[in-house]
C-alpha cells in the first residue's frame, strides 16, 4: 500500500521523502518496480478489464 503510494506520487514528491515519511526503504520500493510482473499478476490484469468493461456496457 505504501509503495503503490509512492508510486502513483512520485511525480508530486520526492521518493527519498515519500520513503522516510512512509518508514520504507528506497531500495524496498526500487526493487518492486522493477520486479517483472507474474504470471499471475498479469492474468489478474486481464480479469480486472473484462469486469471493468462489463460494468461500462450497458444492459443489452
């Protein structure tokens, strides 16, 4: 939670002051965003658009 945090922030704020504000490591969050995505991970992603696009067509 705290790293997607810095995430979706890091264009706003520093990283190095979102981490020590948020008690992590730069290394910690460093090493997350660069993990490759597992497989599943990216099958999650996929799950999450359908239900997405189901929920914005409407009812037939």
């Amino acid at each position: 939670m705290k790293y997607r945090f810095i995430n979706d922030h890091w264009h706003e704020f520093w990283i190095a002051a979102m981490c020590r504000v948020l008690s992590v490591t730069r290394d910690g969050f460093y090493q997350l965003v660069h993990k490759p995505m597992s497989d599943r991970d990216i099958e999650d992603q996929r799950l999450l658009g359908v239900i997405r696009g189901s929920y914005r067509r409407p009812p037939a």
